[in-house]
C-alpha cells in the first residue's frame, strides 16, 4: 500500500521538486484569474475594441521579443531561486496597480498595456528560470516526469481558476478580481524561499563571461546544430500565430457575439480544463507510448482542428461547444509541452540551459503578437467567425513541420549531451547533428 503511494506520488516525495511544485501551483491559480480578468476589464469596463484588446493581449509576448535572449544570459549567471523569488514578488507589486486605478477612476487602457508588459518582463526571466532549474532538482531521466508533475499543477489551476475567477468577478469586478493573482505571486515567492537544489551548477563568473552578446550566441548556436529542436520551434511557433490569431478575439466573441457572461465563461473554461488535468497527467506516458514525433503531431493537429467548432457555435450551443473544445484541446496540448520541454532540457547541459530555454521561448512567444495582432485585425475586416476558422487553419499548418523534420521518425528522448566546443561556429558537426532514433524502425503506436 504504502510503496503504491509512493510510486503514484514519485517527485513530490522530494522536497525541494515539491516546493517548485506547490509555487507553480499557487500562482497559476491566480494567473487565471487575471487571464479572465484583464482583458474583460478592458472589454467590459473600458469598451475595448478588438485591436485594442489584442494590443493588450500582446504585450508579455512583447516583453519576451525584446528581453528573452538576455534573460537567459542572466539566468545562466545568477542563481535561477532568486530570479523567480524577484519575478513573483515584482508582478505582485505591479498588479495591485488595476484595482487601485479602477478605484480612483483613473483607469485607461494605455495603463493596462503598461502593466501588463511591466509584468510581462519579470514573467520573462521567472518562466526561463523555472524551465531551467527543474534540472538542478531531478535527474535527467526523470525530466519528462518532472514536467508531467508541474503541467499538472498549471491544469489543475486552469480547472479552478476560470470558475473562481469568473465568480470574483461577478461578486466584485473584474479590476478588483485582480487582487487574488497579486497574493498567488505572494504566495509562490513564500514557497520558493525555502528550495535548495540538490544538483546546483557552478555559477559563471565575470572571467568567464565572453560579454551579453558572446553568451547569447552561444546559445543561439547550440541551438541552431539540432535539428530536432529547429524543427520542433518552427511547428510551435506556427501552432502560436494560428492559436493566437484565435484566442485574442475569442474572449469577445464569446461575450458579445454570443452573449456569454462572464461567470458563464469562466465554469465552461473549467469544465474544458478538466481535459488539461488528464492530458498533463497523461502527457509523459503518451510520449513513451506514442513516440515523442507522433505525440507533437497529434497535439498540433487535434488541438487546432477544434477552433473549428468555436467557430460556427451559436448561442444555444455556446457553452456546450466551448467546455467540449476545451476538453479536447486538454487531452492533446499537455503531451505536447511535457515532451517537448523535457526533451529540450534533455538536449541541454545545465549551463546552457538558460540561454537555449531562453532562445527557444524567444521564438516562440515572438510569434505570438504577430498572432494576436493579425487577429485583431483579421476581425474588423472578416469578422470574429471567420477570424476563428482562420487561425485554426494556420495552426494546422504545424503538422506539416513536424511531418518534413527529423521529428516525424523521434520516438524516444535523445540521450543527453555534453556542451559544444567554445571554438566560434566552424559547421563542426556536434553530437545534436543527427536524432537518436531507434534503427531502421518507425515510432510504434
């Protein structure tokens, strides 16, 4: 009985996995609210129009475009504990500014741009820290494990987050409703304190600096030798301009269009949640069973096939199609992080693994504005329906990198590997040059 449990618990017996755990799950929870909150402060409050509600969207994927690269250098050189105890404490400062603001009536969206790219900065060296200090606590072989555990977390939040934040928004506002992410990140910071990674890398030191520039070259080369990671970015950032071009109306179409309220919103997204919490639970066995090239496949492929429903709901249906797209988006999208983030950090020697978690988050999230600005767009000229269909259709397009790379054939992680040379980039072939697939032998289902 008792060693069951502890096979079923496996990580969160280790204190320190536990306490990045509990963070992560704390501070997604209230992260969901304001995920709610924020834009329908600007849709509700503020009568956004659409581009301005996809502007708002925008601006954290802003913060990486422009602060991601050098993020990971300083992430790599300082101890990564307290880049996210500074990242939590600093977002909670910055949010306690909406409510404030509503309350004084001085409110303006040219504000909420402001704050949610301030906050979007400190997100930026919080989420490249959190990516990469999961290594200094588990094993390499238990990485896929370690990730299935955190996305967990972030889809159990994502099933109680929307509900709470849909209810603290109708019993208080949606300005006011901000306050619950502010204490989460309070909350986050308090657990963070007390971890001590068990496997802590050699910190750099100013000898060993070769200059922001140098470091970030470094790791922009390494991650330009594999071919498995290049192709894994390209099907990402395709799969973020079609989801994006989706997601940054889909808040008004559901509101206005379909006349959703928001309480009404926020148990449908719950309800879909509930697919995440299985899909992450899921998400490190369906890479074993699938292939690691299959899973990335049918995640991209299913989850933005299903925009395709949103897309033609009308009111009687709209609640039943959105919790139901949910669910469907939460099976397949959870093995696709899990898998593809572990086999990155598995790729990576701890003291890259800053700057080629930072390279890979700067081209996918750079992506997303384009995404979300096109949808903006796309709206006033097309129409929220088509503006859907539309972005499910490029995210398709995903499928069609994975099916053309090295992917389609990588069914198991790659073994892990040592660092490149530090020699300038000589086309020296490195051991990322070619994928560890089995022989001869295409992924088994």
């Amino acid at each position: 009985m008792l060693a069951s449990l502890g096979h079923y618990l496996g990580l969160l017996r280790q204190a320190d996995f536990r306490r990045l755990w509990l963070s992560m799950s704390v501070s997604t929870l209230g992260s969901e609210v304001t995920f709610l909150a924020l834009p329908l402060v600007a849709i509700l409050v503020l009568k956004a129009s659409p581009v301005e509600v996809a502007v708002l969207g925008a601006m954290p994927f802003v913060a990486f475009a422009l602060f991601g690269l050098p993020a990971g250098v300083w992430v790599d050189r300082l101890p990564r504990k307290r880049v996210m105890v500074a990242g939590d404490l600093g977002r909670a400062a910055i949010l306690v500014f909406v409510p404030l603001a509503a309350i004084a009536g001085a409110l303006a969206i040219w504000e909420l741009y402001v704050i949610n790219f301030a906050a979007g900065v400190l997100t930026v060296f919080f989420e490249i820290a959190y990516q990469s200090i999961l290594p200094e606590l588990v094993e390499r072989e238990r990485l896929a494990e370690g990730n299935s555990r955190l996305e967990v977390s972030r889809s159990a939040s994502q099933v109680l987050g929307p509900g709470l934040g849909g209810a603290l928004i109708g019993a208080f506002g949606a300005p006011i409703a901000i306050v619950a992410d502010a204490l989460s990140y309070l909350g986050s910071a308090a657990f963070l304190i007390g971890l001590h990674p068990s496997r802590p890398r050699a910190l750099r030191t100013a000898a060993d600096s070769k200059g922001l520039g140098g470091e970030i070259l470094e790791g922009l080369r390494f991650y330009r030798r594999s071919p498995i990671l290049l192709s894994a970015s390209a099907a990402v950032i395709t799969l973020n301009i079609g989801f994006h071009m989706a997601g940054a109306i889909a808040l008004i179409f559901y509101a206005r269009e379909l006349g959703m309220t928001p309480e009404a919103i926020g148990i449908a997204f719950s309800i879909g949640s509930i697919g995440f919490l299985i899909g992450a639970a899921a998400g490190a066995a369906v890479g074993r069973r699938l292939g690691v090239g299959r899973t990335l496949m049918l995640g991209c492929g299913v989850s933005s096939a299903a925009w395709y429903l949103l897309a033609f709901a009308s009111k009687d249906s709209a609640f039943a199609l959105l919790a139901a797209v949910g669910i469907i988006q939460g099976l397949v999208l959870p093995p696709v992080f899990v898998n593809n983030v572990a086999l990155r950090q598995t790729l990576t020697p701890d003291e890259l693994s800053g700057r080629v978690n930072a390279t890979a988050r700067w081209m996918h999230w750079t992506a997303i504005p384009f995404g979300q600005l096109a949808g903006g767009f796309l709206a006033t000229i097309v129409g929220l329906r088509f503006t859907l269909a539309i972005g499910a259709s490029v995210g398709l397009l995903s499928v069609v990198f994975l099916l053309l790379s090295p992917m389609r054939r990588l069914h198991d992680m790659p073994a892990a590997v040592h660092p490149p040379h530090d020699a300038a980039d000589d086309g020296a072939v490195t051991p990322l040059d070619e994928p560890t697939l089995p022989l001869g032998q295409a992924p088994a289902l």
